[in-house]
C-alpha cells in the first residue's frame, strides 16, 4: 500500500522593483514594442521618486522624459499615461538622446488646451531640457491665439534663446530678458495674485535662479483657446500660419508643464532633472 502524498501549491505575491507610477510609465512605454533597459527603468523610476520628494508631482499636468528611442515611446505622458499624450505634426526626429523638430510646422501637440481643458487658470509652469545652445528666432513650447477682429494675439510660450540671445516668457503678456545659454534644465513659472492682479514670475535654470520680476495687468490663461505645443508654438485662427511658426531647432531630453512651482520647487525639480538625464548619460 502506497503512501498519501499531498501537493500543495505555494503561491508568491510578486512586487514591482519600481514606484507604482514609474511601473505604469514602464508598462506603458513597453507596450509600445521597445524593451527599456535596467538603467532606462532606474532613471524612470528615480526620476518619478524626486518629482515626488520635491513635492513637485502633484502640480505636474503633463511629463514627457523621451524614454526608447521611438515616435510611439516619446508619446507617453508619464504624469498620466494616456491622457495628454503627445501626437506629432511635420518632421520630429526620435533617438535615445530625445526628440527635435525640423521643418516648417514640426512640433508635438500635448492635446492640452488652455480653455477648454480649464486647469491652469492663474498659475502655471513650463520646463524643458534643452541639449542644444543656439540662438534663433523660436519657440520651444507654447501656444498662440489670433484675432483677426483686432489684428492682435494671445499667448503662452517658453521662447529659451531668441536670435538676440534674450529668453522671451508669454503668459497672455510678454517678459523678456537676457540669457547666457539655452541648455540645461529651465523652469519658467508664475503666479497670480487675484487681489491685486499682480504676477510673481521666475525662471530657474540648472538649479539658480536667473530671473524673478513682478509684472500686472495679466489675464487668466483659460481666455487662450489654443493646444500647448513643444518645439513649437500652436497658430490659432491665424491668416498666415507660415508668419507665427516658431518650430525650434533644438534637440530636447523632457519636457513639462503644470501649476505653479515655488521657486524652491522649481530649483528642486531644475536639478533633479539635471539629475535624470544624467543617468542616462545625456546631460548637457
């Protein structure tokens, strides 16, 4: 007579290695068909982990960090996969390095529209990672509503180096200052003060405080019905688009967008940056 033997099965919960949200940015950009290596998934994941530790995550709308090389990889909205993804107009050129735009009306369209979507109001920033220093007559994420009524313009725009070398900011009004040089990590935010209608602006790059001014007489961004462009600006409406294209020459390592940062949150968020592409060994 034979022994009873039983078998029984042991089941093992299995853990991700990564943040929750740097897993689904993972998930996401592998389901695209590109294998993302152990240091690309690191950088993902530490990337996402400072965004959190610089209290930064939460005010984040859209980011986009050029993981895997590919058209269809670049798209992923990290903050939100799915929602505000990129889809791409004219020439953009994928590598591991990131994306860069070529040829009359090339850009990225984020899907985001300053009206219509309704989040940003009187608050906001934009950041890039810029590998490229060069001045030119462009602008390297933004968007633009014509008039035709009144022959006049509203914008929203990070111009990083224009031909004259100035860094031109447009949040419905216009600032513009002198700039050393166009790479590295820059955040431009502002914020509105709706007593007296005034505005704290600054623009952070590589981790220093370039620039902080007080401007009135704004308007609130949701009066701009336009999409929120990279590498370019959006021509709403306008009679000649040729005359507004603005497609940046640059080549970009990330880019994002969302509310105010504090000006402690916008170094942080600078050098973390700085810190994410230096990992993949593309930091400029």
């Amino acid at each position: 007579m034979f022994p009873l033997i039983g078998v029984g099965l042991l089941q093992v919960a299995t853990t991700s290695a990564y943040d929750p949200d740097a897993q689904a940015v993972i998930s996401a950009i592998e389901a695209t068909g590109v294998t993302l290596s152990p240091t690309q998934k690191t950088a993902c994941n530490n990337r996402i982990l400072a965004h959190k530790a610089d209290q930064t995550w939460a005010k984040l709308i859209g980011y986009y960090g050029f993981l895997g090389g590919t058209a269809a990889s670049h798209a992923i909205n990290w903050k939100s996969p799915g929602t505000y993804n990129l889809t791409y107009i004219g020439t953009i050129s994928h590598s591991a390095n990131g994306v860069q735009a070529s040829g009359s009306g090339s850009a990225a369209n984020t899907e985001y529209n300053f009206a219509s979507a309704g989040l940003l109001t009187r608050s906001a920033h934009l950041a890039c990672y810029s590998r490229t220093n060069i001045a030119e007559t462009s602008c390297d994420m933004g968007a633009l509503e014509y008039y035709p009524a009144f022959g006049s313009v509203k914008a929203m725009g990070l111009y990083l180096r224009w031909s004259t070398g100035e860094l031109i900011y447009s949040g419905i009004d216009q600032i513009q200052f002198g700039i050393a040089a166009s790479t590295g990590a820059t955040v431009a935010a502002h914020t509105f003060d709706s007593g007296s209608n005034g505005k704290a602006f600054r623009v952070i790059q590589s981790g220093s405080a370039i620039y902080t001014a007080t401007i009135t007489g704004v308007a609130s961004l949701t009066e701009l019905n336009a999409p929120l462009y990279l590498m370019n600006r959006s021509n709403v409406n306008a009679p000649d688009p040729a005359a507004y294209d603005r497609v940046s020459s640059r080549q970009f390592g990330s880019f994002q967008f969302g509310y105010d940062f504090t000006q402690s949150e916008a170094i942080a968020s600078s050098n973390s940056e700085q810190a994410y592409q230096t990992d993949l060994g593309r930091q400029v």
